[in-house]
C-alpha cells in the first residue's frame, strides 16, 4: 500500500498524491493532500472535504486554511485532503455513478472491495488512522442549503463526545443516529474523534459557507491547542436532536418565507406552493416551534417534495458553558435570545 508523506521537517509544507487503485482502461484513481508541519509534529489535524464529489465549499475552505496559516504559528501537523471521492468530483456528482456507492457509508473501506470501498480503506488507513483529531467537511446536497452546524452521529454501542463540536463554535448542534460506515462514526470508535461539518449546499461556493468552515476549522485548532488566540464560542449553544422534513401538499413552485437559521413558531408560515398552471396555491407550516436547519433552494417542488428540515425544540438542550483552558470570546446566541423573545422554551 502507498503510504503519505506525513513526517515533515518544521516549518516544512507539502503537496503529494496517493494512488488508490485503477479504473478500466488502465487510469489511476489518486488521493490528493497537503502537509503542513508546525512546530511540533504532534498533534495531527486531518482535514477533508468532497468525499460526495458536488460538496465543494470544503475544498476552499481547506485552500484558504494553508493560505492564510503560517507553519510557524502552528503547534502540530495539518493534513488535508481537499477531494477525497475524485471519481465523483471529476463527474459532478454526489457519488460516482459507475460505482454507485455512498462513500459516506463504507468506511473503513476494503482493500479488495469496489472502487469507492478501496478509495475508503486508503483514505482510512493512511490518513484517519494517523490522525490524533479530523474534521469532515459537507454540505447539503443540491438544493438543500444548510446552516454550519456540526452533526454527531451516534449508533449502537457508540456515542461520541460533544465537546469538539462545540469547540466549531456554532450555536447549533445536530444530534441524530448514524450509520456505521459514516466517516465519523468509524473513526470515533477506534478513538478518533473526527468532527462532521456541515457548511452551505453541493454544488456551489459561497462565500459566506466557507468563511464560516475557516471560522470553525480555526476555533477547533485553537480548542486543542494548534493555534494560539481567543475561540469565539456563543454564550448559549443549543443541542437539538433528530429532525422533521416539511414537505409540499402540491406540484408548483416553492416560495420560501423564511431562511435557513431562522426560528419559527408552530403555525408559522414557512413558505408557499404555486401551481404555473392553475395558480392554485398551498401555504406550508410549521407543525412546532423549531429551528429550520435547511431549506430547498430549488423551487421547483412534487407533492412530498421536502422544502425545510426542521428541528423542534420540544427535543432540545441548552449546553453549559464549555469547558476549555483557552481564552474564550462570547459572543451573542441569536438563535436563544430569538426563542426568549418569543416566549418558546427549550425543553
């Protein structure tokens, strides 16, 4: 197996490549990744992003973060991979469609198994497993715009800690059942925590999504020690759990009358559905007060189509102030001082 260079010099940067294995016609299927060494080797950060190949705003977040960091003002080593599924990437699609597996489900991968199950073993075994924490870049996929928020996936037999999450510093965090081959959940059972961020929609950059990814990726360096400086963390950081999918009663367009962020009351009016043909219209509402995760961006919309994901906070916790032996600036939780105003409580 071809292993990375990750043992650098100090103050040393690099930029290699991996092969993973072949397609067809002979074509390598290659991993590429960066190294950056600071002042000490350890700990090992692992970045990562695309492993759904339309996710791209990671990819940026990832250039940014080697652009914007100097080796010397790290303690410890950054590795990134900025396109992990590079079949899907190269075809614009979430998965690869010769292949057709979720990546996001196969983790740790197999060395003799299809091609997305061998890019899986390789990216595990020679980047994860070296790895002392990770943070997983995503989106939503195309259509559905998510607010940054980490997502802590748990399943039978393993509940990882919160604590990185929150080290992001988002005023929501996503609390829900996994699936074993998801990137996190694997590593986490090995004993390395690898945080999943979730930061805008597949299939666009934008520039407030990727700002907020290097506003988390830094936060998370500074919580473990990499870099030095204040974290920003919100005065109040609301854990919700599971969510409900608000979908259309008719075929038409979706009007959207809220915003991914936004938090609404029961009853409220999320948005409307217009038939171009009759004019007939639906209004779509709230079932409970919550907080509207994401939203369909694309408006076009079937009966069943779902065109907001909504957590509640009948199922939510107001956390403690996290523990942490570094500098912390507070700064304001509009999502709780929203639902204060509003007289909804967080159950």
């Amino acid at each position: 197996m071809e292993k990375p260079k990750l043992n650098l010099k100090e103050g040393e940067v690099y930029r290699g490549k991996i092969e993973c294995t072949e397609l067809e016609d002979g074509t390598p299927v290659i991993l590429p990744y960066f190294v950056m060494r600071g002042k000490r080797r350890k700990p090992l950060l692992l970045l990562n992003a695309a492993i759904h190949g339309d996710e791209l705003n990671g990819i940026e977040v990832i250039h940014r973060i080697f652009e914007e960091i100097k080796p010397e003002e790290v303690n410890g080593t950054v590795v990134a991979v900025p396109v992990v599924n590079t079949l899907a990437f190269r075809a614009r699609s979430r998965v690869d469609p010769v292949d057709g597996k979720n990546l996001n489900r196969v983790f740790p991968g197999r060395k003799d198994g299809t091609v997305t199950e061998r890019i899986a073993y390789h990216f595990f075994e020679g980047f994860v497993k070296k790895a002392d924490y990770g943070i997983d870049l995503h989106t939503g996929m195309k259509g559905h715009l998510l607010v940054p928020h980490p997502r802590i996936r748990v399943v039978k037999n393993f509940i990882p800690p919160i604590e990185y999450s929150r080290a992001l510093g988002t005023e929501v965090l996503f609390y829900h059942e996994g699936h074993p081959g998801m990137l996190n959940v694997a590593a986490g059972r090995i004993g390395i925590p690898i945080v999943c961020f979730e930061i805008g929609e597949a299939g666009r950059i934008d520039e407030y999504f990727i700002k907020a990814g290097i506003k988390g990726v830094k936060n998370f360096m500074k919580y473990v020690g990499m870099l030095e400086g204040k974290m920003e963390i919100p005065e109040k950081q609301i854990l919700l759990k599971d969510y409900t999918e608000v979908n259309s009663i008719i075929g038409g367009i979706f009007y959207s009358r809220v915003r991914a962020g936004d938090v609404v009351k029961e009853r409220q009016i999320i948005g409307t559905v217009k038939s171009p043909f009759t004019g007939e219209k639906r209004n779509i509402y709230s079932p409970k007060n919550g907080f509207i995760l994401g939203i369909r961006s694309q408006p076009l919309a079937r009966p069943g189509t779902t065109v907001a994901w909504l957590m509640g906070f009948d199922e939510g916790t107001v956390l403690p102030p996290l523990k942490t032996r570094n500098e912390v600036k507070e700064v304001e939780s509009k999502t709780f001082h929203i639902t204060q105003e509003r007289g909804i409580e967080i159950k």
